[in-house]
C-alpha cells in the first residue's frame, strides 16, 4: 500500500510541474506580444525617450482600456454633456451634439457601473496645464470622490456621482473630463471638505467649461500682447492724460447720484469731467429720471458731464461698472458708485505718488480669508479658475477704482472676460460677489502694478441709545485721511423711506407714518460716530462684525461694525461733529430730496 501513495503524489506532482510550465510560457508569449505591440504603436513611441519599453507597453494598454471603456462612457456622457452644453455651455465648450439623447439615457444601476469601470486609476489622472491658450473639447466623466477631505487623497469610488448629480458640502474629490482628440484625463473643480458659500451648486456638468475658462482668459490676454492693441476710445496720439470721473446710473440711484454730482461742484469745488453712464432701455421706463442730471449737464462752468449708453446685452448691475469703465473716453479713470461720495476734491488722487508709480489703485473691503462673507479663501475654487495660486490679502471693495486705462489695458481686457464670458462661473459657482474683486483678480493674473490702500476701511454710523449700528464704508487716501464715504447699506432716495418698512414692525413701532428728519429731509442722518482701526494693531485683529438693529425710517436695519463702542481696543470712536467733514450729509440728502423732487416735474 505504502509504494501505491508515493505514485499517486508523483503523479500529482508532475502536473503541477506541467501545468506552471504552462502559465509560464503563455506569459512569456504575451509579454512578447505586448512588447512587439507597444513598439509598432505610434502613440506609444511619441511619448519620446525616457520612457523604456515596458513602461510604454503598460501605458499603451492603459491607453487601449481607457478606450474600450471610453465605448461606456460616453453614451453616458453625451447626454451629460449635450444637456450642459444647451443650458450653459459657451462656444468651443462640450462641443459634442447628439439628437434623440432620451435615448441614450440609461437606469442609475446601469450608469453607476459604467461610472465606476470608466473612471482612470487616480495618479493616471492629471493636473491641468497652466498658462495654456489651447482650447479643449472636453467631456465631463463624473465625480471621482477621495478620502482624507483632500483632492488628492485616496479614491474612494463607492461614493463617485455622475456629471448632473449635485455633490454636497463638505465633500472632498474632483470632476474628472477628458481630452476627446488626445483621451488624455484631467482633474478639474478639485474640492476639500471646507465648506463653500451657502447655497452653492456644485456639478461636474461645469466641469469642461471650467476647465477651458483658463485658456480662454489666456486667449485674451495673448491678444493684448499683438502690436497697436487699445482700449476702445483711447487716443494713443494724446500728448497728455485726460482725466475724470465715472459713474453709473439707473433709475432707483438718479436722486442719490444728483446729491454726489451736485456735492462735487458745488460743495467741493471738484471741475473734473464726469461721464454718466446707463442703459437707454432702462431709463426710458422712467421717464423724467434724468431730468435732475441733465439740469446739472446745462452749467458746463463747473465742468463737463456727459451721457453714455451701454449697450452690451450682459452689461447690467455690477458689469455696467467694467462696461463702463472699459469704454470711458478718459484715458485715466476715478470710477464712483452713485452712492459713494468724496468728503474733499478728488482730484488729488492722480497726483498721488501711488497712482504715478502704478497706474492703478484699489481700496480694501472688510473681508479677509480670516474672516470672509463670501467665502474667498485658500480653499475656494476661484483660485483654480483663475488659473493661479492662492493669495492672501484683503479683498477688494470696488466702490471706488482708480485707473490708467492706457497703462492697463491687459488687465482691464481681462476684467471685461470675466464680466462678461458666459455662463459666468463667478456668479453660478458663488466664487465672487459682483464686480467686487475682478480687478484685483485681473491685476494679480497678470502681475500687473497696482496699489492697495494700506489703511483698512473705518465705518461710518449711528448710535441710538447704547448701540452703534455702521451704515457707511469710509475708505481713505495713501496717507491715511478720509476721502470716500460709501452709503451702501442705507442708499440716499430724497424720499420717505416707509415703501421699505417692514409693516410686521407695526407692534414695535406704533404707527407707521413717513418718517421725516427735524430738518424736513425724508432721508435720514445716519452719520453721528466713525469707527476705525487703529494704526498699530495688528492687521489679524481687524474683525467688522455683522448684525441687525431696529430703525425707524426702515424698520429691520442691517449693520457693520461692533454693537457696542469702545468694547474693541483695537478699534477707536470719533464723533462725527468733530470731523472736518460733519456737515457733508446734510448737504446729501438736501440734494437727493430735490433730486427727487425734480423728477416728478412732467418734461415739457
């Protein structure tokens, strides 16, 4: 019995030879292949030496996957991309076209598997290239989730989306496009698990025209290197900069823009030109609106204003300011908001050794990426489309601009891009509010000169009993003085506020009757206390807190600045009544009151 059981574990022992023998000699007959594969394949040998052919055949097979997978993805793509392209997608973005694409759409089981068996290992995916010009046809391959809140953490594809699901807060990964001429992979919209602003909706969808946005400002850019390139109205021949102020108006802000234009020439003693621009469409809903400013247009002894039309489809709200700013005929620019106002003669301001030197200068906002309301900080996606690195710095507060359009034409070119390109990612991806930073962004991309006022913004307000409630950003000059007063959160009408009463305050109120200063002008005085930070703090200790307060021309009044005084030591408290410029609101909002008044005059 003994000699039958080594025979039989022999025999079992020589097919195990047989058989390794076997796997072997077919591994070598399909290594062989491979490698006489790779090296007949053009793709593979214009990857250039440095690459040996092993690693060539394992990246042509890689190659060879992705394009048997791609036969999946794509018919789920298509869809995905086509109904992006319809709702949003700009010329040269996802310029596949499909008819019929009901067809093609598939249930989310089946979907689910082709996402997970398209998507390319995680370090097969690549960065985009930066400072590139090439325009791309891009298709969206889904949301390729990670691990460690970090983009490029490890992949965790159980959790992977398709390009039209909305990818919630908090949620760290990447939308993954594809190259369709070169099948090259790119990782785009890169997110960690901060959180973004509130609201935002976050597709992949957006994925290719964001990921081609970067060539595009690239684009313009290039153009404004070519030989004769000019701002639109710029006389290149001119021996000597003309300058002037631009300003923007619209129906609701006639009476406020009146009170700063008249403030200008007859209270400041400013002669510089002004260029009034709006929307002829807009205005003719109003008629009689512009009647207070062309009075004040007739007396060209104080000097010129001019009216201009805008007439660019998108340039509305905050893009009629780089609209208007773009076309000035002003070859250097102080661009006011309506309702902003200088407490002295700006004229000043060009002659400034900041302004000689750079050709541009920006004042600050409250916010910082310590302490941001919108949300601009390392991790925001802006920096991605921006195609630049993040910057720590102030955000802008572009109430006030003051700019050579000759000096920074390239920048000024970059500003109308991202004003105008649509879909505009700024606002759909909530990365910037308005026109607010595009400046500072265009000037940053480019390293372009410009100077930052240095003196970070006092506020301007009321105290009613106990409580400090700011109104009003007070920007300075490079030497630290007040110069603008910006009433943004309390605009000047020159009538009765009780159109905007909250009428649930009634409990609260008593009554509600127009509310009319003891000086018989509806707008009300709201400058008593000016806030600011003090010289010697520290820049980090700068905090303009947000709250609500009771007023009895608005009811509900938003505020800026610390409820209480004196609670901040690094912040200190200047009555307004000791300022050179305490009387400037009263001669506001008497203006803004015959500002109104004057609309109401029928034309003749």
């Amino acid at each position: 019995m003994r000699p039958r059981r080594q025979s039989k574990a022999g025999r079992v022992l020589r097919w195990q030879h047989a058989a390794l023998g076997v796997l072997l000699l077919s591994s070598l007959l399909y290594a062989g292949l491979i490698v006489s594969w790779t090296l007949q394949s053009p793709e593979t040998v214009q990857r250039g030496p440095g690459v040996n052919v092993f690693q060539r055949g394992k990246q042509a097979l890689e190659a060879e996957t992705r394009r048997a997978h791609a036969h999946h993805v794509r018919v789920d793509g298509l869809a995905e991309v086509t109904a992006s392209s319809r709702a949003s997608a700009t010329p040269g973005d996802n310029l596949l076209r499909v008819s019929g694409q009901q067809s093609l759409v598939e249930p989310s089981s089946t979907r689910r598997k082709k996402l997970f068996s398209g998507s390319a290992p995680h370090d097969a995916v690549v960065k985009l290239p930066s400072n590139s010009s090439q325009v791309r046809r891009f298709k969206c391959l889904g949301w390729r989730a990670t691990a460690e809140c970090s983009p490029n953490g490890s992949r965790l594809p159980q959790n992977d989306q398709d390009c039209n699901s909305t990818i919630p807060d908090g949620t760290s990964g990447y939308c993954e496009v594809e190259d369709l001429d070169s099948n090259e992979r790119f990782m785009v919209m890169k997110r960690t698990c901060a959180k973004g602003y509130q609201g935002t909706v976050f597709r992949c969808s957006d994925a290719p025209g964001f990921a081609n946005f970067r060539a595009k400002a690239q684009q313009v850019t290039d153009k404004t290197l070519l030989p004769g390139y000019a701002l639109p109205n710029m006389n290149s021949s001119a021996s000597l900069a003309r300058q002037g102020i631009v300003m923007v108006v619209y129906p609701k802000l006639v009476a406020s823009m009146y009170a700063t234009v008249r403030t200008l020439r007859e209270v400041l003693k400013c002669n510089l030109p002004i260029e009034v621009w709006l929307r002829p469409n807009e205005m003719n809903k109003a008629p009689g609106a512009l009647k207070p400013l062309r009075d004040l247009a007739r007396n060209t002894s104080a000097g010129e204003i001019t009216f201009e039309a805008i007439r660019h489809p998108q340039a509305f709200q905050f893009n009629s300011k780089v609209y208007a700013i773009y076309h000035s005929k002003f070859q250097q620019v102080l661009f006011l908001d309506a309702d902003n106002v200088p407490v002295k003669d700006p004229s000043y301001l060009f002659q400034t050794h900041e302004f000689v030197k750079a050709g541009a200068v920006f004042w600050p906002d409250f916010w910082h990426p310590g302490q941001t309301i919108f949300a601009i900080n390392q991790t925001s996606l802006v920096w991605q489309l921006l195609d630049m690195p993040f910057v720590d710095m102030f955000e802008q507060e572009s109430g006030q601009l003051l700019v050579d359009r000759k000096r920074h034409a390239a920048p000024l070119a970059l500003v109308a891009f991202y004003a105008f390109h649509l879909p505009n990612y700024f606002n759909r991806l909530k990365l910037a509010w308005g026109d607010k930073d595009l400046f500072r962004f265009a000037w940053l991309r480019l390293g372009a000169a410009f100077h930052m006022i240095d003196t970070l913004p006092a506020v301007a307000g009321e105290v009613t009993g106990q409580w400090f409630c700011g109104m009003t950003m007070a920007q300075h000059d490079p030497s630290g003085d007040v110069i603008f007063l910006h009433r943004n959160q309390l605009k000047l009408t020159g009538d009765s506020k009780l159109q905007n009463f909250d009428p649930r305050l009634k409990n609260v109120f008593g009554s509600i009757q127009p509310a009319v200063e003891d000086d018989g002008y509806p707008d009300p005085a709201i400058w008593t206390h000016l806030v600011s930070f003090r010289e010697n703090s520290p820049r980090s200790e700068y905090t303009i807190q947000k709250h609500a307060a009771m007023n009895r021309f608005t009811g509900l009044q938003r505020c800026f600045g610390g409820r209480e005084l004196h609670t901040n030591p690094h912040f200190y408290t200047q009555e307004f009544a000791d300022l050179s410029f305490a009387g400037l609101e009263s001669h506001l909002r008497e203006f803004a009151m015959t500002g109104a008044q004057l609309q109401q005059i029928k034309v003749v």
